[in-house]
C-alpha cells in the first residue's frame, strides 16, 4: 500500500476507524449453508481472527504516516431490528449476538493498548459505543424507540424503501433503517468520543490537537 501524500502531512491527519459490525450481520450470524464460520470458530476464536487482520491494516496504516487513530468498538448488534426479528424472536435484543460481539470489542481494546506499546510516536484511542446502549441511558437522552426502524422497511429487506413513509419524530428513533442509526443516535456517539466520554486514553478532542 502506498500514499500520494507526504507521511508529514498524513502524521497530522486524524484517522477513525469504525468495521467489524458486517463481520458480524453479513457473516457470522447469516444463516444458510453460504456461510459457515459460526460452525468454524467460537467467538472468541472469531473475534481473534478479525483482530489478526485489523492488526495487520492498522500497522499498515501506520507504515504510511498515520499517528493519530481513534479506533470505535462494535456496537450491540443484537439490538438492532434485524437482529431482533431474526435471533431474538421479534421480542427484545439477541443475548447472543451481543454476546458474540463482546470478545472483539475486548480484543480491539487490547489492540490499543498494544499498539501503543509498540510504537511510541502513535496516539490511539478506543471509543466504547457497546457499554452505553442501555435503556436508561436511551431514555435520558430523549429515544423512545429503540428497537424499531424509523423508514419503511419491505419484508425480507433491510434498507429503506423508496418514496415510502418514514416516522415522524425521528429524533426519538435510535435506527433509521434495520441496520443502521439515525442521525439523532450517531451525534450521541460523536459527541461522547469527542468529549471523552466513551474515549481512552484520548477523547477525540485531544488527539486531533496532540
């Protein structure tokens, strides 16, 4: 890999990164005879295996100059309204995938800690979205809906539909479609790693002036 910037530019930059959820809802826990690593690894032989190669990207990302990373943990899957209709009977969150989700989460933490060990001139930080999803905090920041879509979403699908309704207080939806979070919850996350709330060692704040 290689970058047609200069690495004092890229030293400057500041770089976050937020995969491993697919990982999870497109692999893992697809059901079907296509995919079989839920049948190959535990999860925290899985977990272990993604860290592997997040390793490897972020060592290659800092081979290119990059010094100031913010790393976001997964978030808890088994809450989203897909996750709850296909493991969690349509009743609540899927213990389970949250569960799965927990190793890696712990895992990448340890990567930061890691990575800061090992090269000295990097600044990286681990930003926590899974521990604050809980229904008290949802309730004191405003969200009444939690486990429902806020767009119109067609059966057997997890995007929004076209030109079809969507709710009409959407700062009270946590997703806007089966997967993905409204603009209301992704504030939440941006502004508490930025202030330093869900961030360490660094919030965001910080290490975009360090």
């Amino acid at each position: 890999m290689t970058a047609n910037v200069p690495s004092t530019k890229l030293e400057k930059c500041l770089y976050t990164i937020n995969i491993g959820s697919n990982d999870y809802l497109n692999n893992y826990f697809m059901q079907g005879d296509k995919y079989n690593s839920s049948r190959t690894f535990t999860y925290d032989q899985y977990a272990e295996f993604l860290i592997r190669r997040y390793r490897s990207y972020l060592e290659s990302l800092y081979a290119q100059g990059a010094r100031k990373v913010a790393l976001f943990g997964v978030s808890k899957l088994g809450c989203t309204p897909r996750m709850i209709a296909s493991h969690g009977a349509g009743l609540g969150c899927a213990a389970e995938v949250n569960k799965a989700v927990e190793p890696f989460n712990k895992k990448l933490k340890a990567l930061v800690s890691e990575f800061s060990t090992n090269f000295k001139d990097a600044k990286i930080t681990y930003v926590d979205i899974f521990t604050s999803q809980t229904p008290l905090a949802y309730a004191a920041l405003g969200f009444t809906e939690t486990g429902k879509s806020c767009c119109t979403v067609e059966s057997g699908e997890e995007l929004c539909a076209a030109n079809k309704p969507v709710c009409e207080f959407r700062r009270t939806y946590v997703y806007w479609d089966k997967v993905h979070s409204t603009e209301a919850a992704n504030k939440i996350v941006a502004n508490s790693a930025f202030t330093g709330v869900t961030a360490f060692p660094y919030s965001l704040s910080v290490l975009a002036v360090l």
